[in-house]
C-alpha cells in the first residue's frame, strides 16, 4: 500500500513539473481569468464602434472592388464568426448592407470614433498592464500622452492587418489557382479544396503568430528573448487558429432559436473575445514560465546615467602639500 502512495505522489509531482501545468497554476495565481475577462468586454465594445468607423472611411474603396470586398468580409467573419449577418442564413450581429451605408461625417460617426479612441485606447491599456503583470515588469513610466499615441498606432495597425489579410488571401487565391491550371488540376476538386484549405491555415497561422509577437514586444516595452517570444507566438497563433476553425460553433450555437437569436449572438461574441483574450494571456504566462526555464530574463535592465569626465589635461591636479615645520 505504500508503495502505491509513493508511486502516485511520485507521479503527481511529476506532472506538476510539466510546463504546462505550471503555466496554467500561474495563470491561475495571477487572476489571469478575471483580467481576460475584463479585456473581453472592452473588446466587444471596440469592435463594434472599430468596425462602423472602419467602413465608413474605407467602405467605398472596399465595395468598388467585388473581390477585395468579399475578402474583407471573409476575413471579418473568420476573425470574429457571428459579427457580420452576410445574408447567407448564419445569422450575426451587424448587417452586411448597414456597413457599406455608413459615414464617417455626421453625429454617429463622430459617436462612433469616440467611442473607439475611448474602448480600444483602453483594451490595449489594460492588456499593457496584464501583459507586463505576468511578465513581473513594473509598471510603464511612459509619458501618458506617448503612451497613447503608440496604442492608437496598435489600433491602427490592427485594421492594416486586417486589410493586408484580405489582399493576401486575393494573391495567394489566384496563384494556387493558376498553380493548380498549370499542372491540370481541377479547381473544384477536393484535392485543390484541401490544398487550399491548408495554404490559408498556415498563411493565418504566420499572420496571428506575427502579431502576438509585436504585440507582446510592443506592450512590454522590454526586450524579450527571440527564441521563447515566437515560440509562444506561436503556440498562440495555434490556439486562436484552433479557435477560428471551431468559430462558428462557439458562436453559432443558440442562433437556431428565433426568440433567442439576437441574445445569443451577443452572448456567442462575448464568449468568442474571452477565448480569444485568455489564449492572449496565457500565452503571455507561456512565454514568462519559459523564459525563466531557460534562465533568461525580460526585466528591463536599469537605466545607468555615465558622467562624462574631462581630458586628462583639463582635469585639476591635486597639489602637493608640504608637512608643517
């Protein structure tokens, strides 16, 4: 009997000591939850006001080219399933003709670009100071106004990303089709269909893992060792693509109910911001738990301030004093 004790507690320690389970127990320490929690609802609020204003300053561009626009909308709902109602029966939050109406001048385009500059400014706020809380940094004595200025530039960059997607999802689109009329393969077939499928899996798994990285090293403020900061990009960009191929599940699920459908697309959105700002977070732990593994750190080094000292020939020499006497 004790020796089944010692095998079991054995084997209990053993599993504690995996990464994995120290990552989650920090996690947890660290109220990781509670502040995705937080981030999820800020996110849920800026996306709708990002999106309004987005549309409505690039709305025409996007509309005036059928192709560009259905890849932005691919990628919109990829991104965030359950956010734009396509008309195809699915179902979302906003319709799809309601994007393209709006405009930017006028008391709602206004209102909606407060309301923008005040919720994102403030989830990537808030993510700064989680992201620096499980990376042990103190916190940003950044001027406040920089401060701002470099996470409207985050903001900014987000909907240029989102953007850039689109695009790449056009190119790469075109060059497997012709690659594929090239060497006589059907387009239609389900070879092409899988190929294609796996092609845009690992294009988004570069972009995601691309993003965290600059997010985690813009937020800290800090250099971050290479080798663990895109390796738990990575590990990242793989959860939220795990995520978005199980989107419309997540979200989708109490559509189906007509006295329920609205409710539960926001309920699905509001889930969907929390997975996806606990996959942010813990990757953040990730990152902080490996990097002390391997006996790197990411505390910023103290700022050391050098006296700069004169030539020799300007420096006072000391005078010789002679005894008393």
């Amino acid at each position: 009997m004790k020796s089944v004790i010692a095998t079991i507690r054995l084997l209990v320690k053993h599993i504690m000591a995996w990464r994995a389970v120290r990552v989650f127990q920090l996690y947890s320490q660290r109220n990781g939850p509670i502040l995705a929690g937080g981030l999820s609802l800020t996110a849920l609020y800026s996306v709708f006001a990002a999106l309004y204003v987005g549309f409505a300053v690039l709305g025409l561009v996007i509309e005036s080219d059928p192709g560009f626009k259905d890849a932005v909308v691919s990628t919109l709902s990829t991104s965030v399933p359950g956010l734009i109602d396509t008309g195809n029966g699915a179902g979302g939050a906003i319709k799809l003709d309601a994007l393209f109406t709006s405009r930017i001048l006028g008391w709602s385009g206004i209102v909606a670009l407060v309301a923008v500059l005040v919720t994102a400014l403030s989830w990537f706020a808030s993510a700064r100071s989680a992201v620096r809380h499980f990376f042990e940094l103190p916190p940003d004595k950044t001027f406040f106004l920089l401060l701002k200025a470099k996470d409207l530039g985050l903001v900014i960059a987000f909907g240029a990303v989102t953007l850039f997607s689109a695009g790449l999802s056009i190119f790469s689109t075109s060059a497997l089709g012709f690659l594929f009329d090239l060497i006589g393969i059907d387009r239609e077939s389900g070879f092409a269909t899988v190929v294609a499928r796996i092609i845009g899996l690992i294009i988004a798994l570069a972009i995601d893992t691309a993003v965290l990285a600059a997010l985690f090293r813009v937020l800290a403020a800090t250099r971050i060792p290479p080798r663990r900061l895109l390796l738990g990009a990575l590990l990242g960009g793989i959860g939220l693509g795990v995520l978005k191929v199980l989107g419309a599940t997540i979200v989708g699920g109490g559509s189906k109910n007509p006295l329920l459908a609205s409710f539960a697309v926001l309920l699905g959105l509001l889930i969907w911001f929390g997975l996806i700002c606990q996959v942010i977070l813990l990757t953040a732990t990730w990152i902080a738990v490996d990097v002390k593994d391997h006996g790197e750190t990411i505390t910023p080094k103290p700022a050391t301030t050098s006296v700069r000292r004169p030539p020799e020939h300007h420096r006072p020499r000391a005078r010789a004093v002679s005894p008393p006497g």
